[in-house]
C-alpha cells in the first residue's frame, strides 16, 4: 500500500528555502504519482519552463513558445500533511474491520501519526 496517493496534501520538506527560490514549505495537491520512478508531481510546486515548438492546429491557431508546468519530484522529498495540526506528518497503516452487506473482512487503511511535538 502507497504512502501517498493522488489527491493528497503534502509539504515539500527538503531542497532550498522559499527565500532561496526554491520551494521548501509549500504545500500543494498531488496531480500524479509515479511509482516507477518513486516521484509525485504537486501543484504549485518545483515548476519547469519547457520550450514547445511551433506548430499548427487544424483551425489554423499556432501552438508552441514557452510553458511552464510542474516536474516531478522524488517521494522523500515530500510528506503528507495532518489534516488537523496542518503540520507534516509521517503515515501509518491499521487494520480495521468494515462491515459492507453483512459481510465483515479486514481492511488496512492509512492515518496520520501524531508527532512528538503535538501530542
């Protein structure tokens, strides 16, 4: 089972400071996952300038220039936010028991651990 999934809510935690240009602290959505690779894209974050050369459609309009978009980053480099502290947080897997049509089985589901700091 995944640590991270898309959709969501991580914080950058390592590479330079905002105030550096880089993008420690921000949270954003994850947009995809990776798995091959052990990378996420996260909106907003770790954005690319891509050159795109210049074309045409069938209507005539020109594509191409320049665009930016996210790239990946690796999946250490990010970590999932706490829904309640809005902090950082590490995932941990439990086994709870659901019950759906009166059948009963064990399922593993994520949540957040609490820090030492925060209990």
């Amino acid at each position: 089972m995944a640590n991270i999934k898309k959709g969501d809510l991580v914080q950058v935690i390592s590479g330079r400071t905002q105030a550096r240009g880089g993008d420690r602290g921000k949270q954003g959505r994850v947009i995809e996952v990776i798995p091959e690779q052990n990378r996420v894209v996260v909106e907003g974050v770790n954005y690319v300038t891509k050159h795109v050369k210049v074309g045409q459609t069938q209507r005539g309009s020109k594509t191409g220039g320049i665009e930016t978009h996210e790239a990946p980053i690796h999946v250490s480099n990010v970590a999932i936010v706490d829904p309640e502290s809005k902090k950082p947080t590490r995932v941990g897997f439990r086994n709870e028991t659901v019950t759906k049509d009166g059948v009963t089985k064990t399922v593993r589901v994520r949540y957040a651990k609490k820090s030492g700091k925060d209990l």
